[in-house]
C-alpha cells in the first residue's frame, strides 16, 4: 500500500487528466511544466478535489463512496462521474482509518442444535457474499460458533479489521452479546430484533404462495413439516401456515422437527400413523421436503395424487423430485446474501428491515392429481409458474 494514500478523508485516487473546477495549478504551469515528469510520484487528487468538481460538499462525496443510501441519484451520479474523471479510487485502509471500521465482513454461521451441519444453505450464503464483498473492494472470512457461544461473539466484535457482521441463525441471546456500535453494523439473515438490520426473503407472502398452490389444488388437510420456532424463518413460515389452516376452517397439522432428513422422517412417520396421510404437505425446507419425499415413497403413497408436497428454497430438489408433481416456493438466496453485504458495506444500516420477495413456485411438468371441480380448474390452469422442479 502507498505511503502517500489519505487516511485523513478514506480514500486516495491517481491524476487521470481531468482539470478540478476552482482548482488552479500551482503558478500557472507552462505546458513543459504540465507535462508528465520522472522525478517522482505525482500528488493524488483528494475527496476536496472530486467534491469541487461535482459541486457537492465533501460530506456529501463521502457518503456517496461509501455506499450511503441516503444521497438523491443525481447527485450520486454527478460524484461517481467526477471521481471516474479524475481517476480518484478507494483505499480500504485509509477509509477503515477514517470511518472506524475494518475492511473485512465476517459472515458468522451460529449453529443450531436442530440445524444439520451439512446445510447446502450456507454455502450458497457463503458464496454470495464473496462476490458482493470483493465487487465492493471487501474481504469476507468465515467463522462458525456454537449456539450460546456469547464469547465468540465478544471476540469477533473486538476485531479492528472487521467492517461488520451477517449472522445466519440468529438470535436475540446471541446478539445481547454485541456492543451497541458494531450492532450497528450487524445484518442478520431473518429478522429476530426490531433494532438490529435484517435481511430475508418475504417468509408470510412465500408461504402464502405455497399453501394457495395447494388449497387451489382442492387441497384442504395441509399438514406442515417446520423447522425449530426459535429460528424467525421457521416461525414465520409457522403462523403463515396457521392463519391459512383457519381461513380454511381447517385444524393446524404441525410437525416440528430438526431440519435433518433422518429426524424429519421419523417425526413425520409419527404423525401418519397417529392422523394418517394428509391431502398435501408444505415443507418449510429442503431437508424436510426430502423427508416428506422419502416417507410417501415407503408407505407408497404418489406425490401428486395421493399427496401434493410444496417444499421451500429447491437448493436442491429432493432427490427423486423431477419424477414426481412436486413443487417448491424459491428462495432468492444469493440476493439475500449479497443484500446483506450491501447494508454491511454501507455502513448505516439503521435498523432497515428488508424482505425480499421469492422467485417463484415452481411445478413439475406433470400437475398433481387435484380434488374436486376447484381442484380440476386449478390443475388445468395453475397459478404457479409452470417452472419444472
């Protein structure tokens, strides 16, 4: 890293050729004066010179190079082009001086006993993140702590180089152990405290998505495979589903179980010899979808006549799936991730509480078996995307 970089404004930029409005070279150069010389580095253009050239204040420049939400798209665009004329480029470290935070995100995976450890979910996450990271000049490293481990958090919090925190599988004990200032540069994926910056998809409207799916298919005894209620994605894929089962008039069958395949199995095993098979099964993950999948199998019931199956994310299918009328609500995931990324980078995330909505509610090429008149329109005409699974 240059030793001439600008720690006192956060960023440093190179001479490009652009002349700085109101900025007037040192005694009128001659033109041999001007030219290009070899005896030593030429003088950076500073955030003063790019906000006089965009005749916008110096404040105002900042907040646009650090990714501020809070600037008028004009004027956003009016900087961008002034620092692009001027060639003025960020320096990680002398930004971290300048605005107290660090040059690298930490996405925190917090495990949960009912969590399995092989969940392709944070892998995606994971992924994303990188990317949206190393487009906004970030590092991102990983780190994984056990559910109640407050000291990790502490650790992490104590880290100079760290620009914030996306945390999968929060929880409000876990974030009690965060100081107030790097909570303010904390994005959770899925809302769990109303003062702290979330990101998720749309878990009410998804849901609703999914259950339309079935009860257009005349479908009415909806049994739901969920997921731990501690998580907020799981709760609130729980009380959409409830609210649905009472418009209906219909009981709530709830089968809570870890998200592992094998749990899921055996819970779900439990409540058909107790209720036998319902009409249709909204999965609340792939893991549990996949048990869903591999229990109708064993008890030879056909997904789509005998019992229609919505499952949630398809990251992947469950395997057999593409043989089956099964269906599944897409979570954008990467967007989230990289949504995340975006609040961390920004560094003001005030709290915003983001939904995002999912992508669509694929079908199988071949519709499931429906129930009734309601049921034959539906299935000739779904209200899905026809996208096959």
């Amino acid at each position: 890293m240059s030793h001439t970089e600008r720690a006192s404004d956060g960023w440093s930029g190179a001479a490009a050729g652009g002349r700085v409005a109101g900025h007037q070279a040192e005694e009128g150069p001659s033109a041999e004066e001007s030219a290009p010389r070899d005896d030593g580095p030429r003088r950076g253009h500073t955030i003063e010179d790019v906000a006089a050239l965009a005749g916008v204040s110096r404040a105002t420049v900042s907040r646009v190079l650090n990714g501020s939400s809070h600037v008028l798209p004009a004027t956003r665009s009016r900087v961008l082009a002034a620092a692009d004329e001027l060639g003025f480029v960020p320096s990680l470290a002398a930004r971290a001086l300048a605005g107290g935070r660090g040059d690298r995100v930490a996405i925190v995976a917090i495990s949960h006993p009912w969590c399995p450890e092989e969940d392709r979910f944070f892998g995606t996450v994971a992924y994303a993140a990188a990317e949206e990271a190393g487009a906004a000049g970030l590092g991102v490293f990983l780190r994984r702590l056990e559910h109640g481990d407050r000291a990790g958090l502490r650790e992490l919090a104590g880290d100079r180089a760290l620009a914030g925190l996306v945390v999968i599988n929060p929880s409000r004990a876990a974030l009690a152990a965060l100081p107030r200032p790097v909570l303010r540069r904390t994005v959770t994926l899925g809302a769990c405290a109303p003062d702290v910056a979330a990101i998720d998809v749309d878990n009410p409207l998804a849901s609703q998505a999914a259950l339309a799916h079935l009860s257009g298919l005349g479908r009415r005894r909806i049994t739901l495979v969920a997921g731990p209620d501690d998580l907020p994605c799981a709760r609130e894929r729980t009380e959409a589903y409830l609210a649905h089962q009472a418009e209906l008039g219909q009981p709530g069958r709830l089968v809570r179980s870890r998200l592992g395949v094998a749990e899921a199995a055996e819970a779900l095993d439990a409540s058909f010899d107790a209720d036998g098979p319902p009409e249709a099964v909204f999965a609340a993950g792939d893991g549990l979808a996949t048990a869903v999948v591999e229990v109708c199998h064993a008890r030879g019931l056909r997904i789509g006549d005998d019992v229609a199956v919505v499952g949630f994310d398809d990251d992947p299918p469950p395997p057999g799936a593409r043989r089956h009328a099964y269906a599944a609500v897409r979570s954008p995931v990467p967007s989230i991730a990289a949504g995340a990324v975006r609040m961390v980078a920004s560094g003001d995330t005030r709290a915003e509480q983001r939904m995002l909505p999912p992508t669509e509610v694929g079908i199988a090429a071949r519709p499931p078996k429906a129930r009734g008149a309601a049921g034959r329109r539906a299935a000739a005409h779904p209200r899905a995307s026809g996208h096959a699974v």
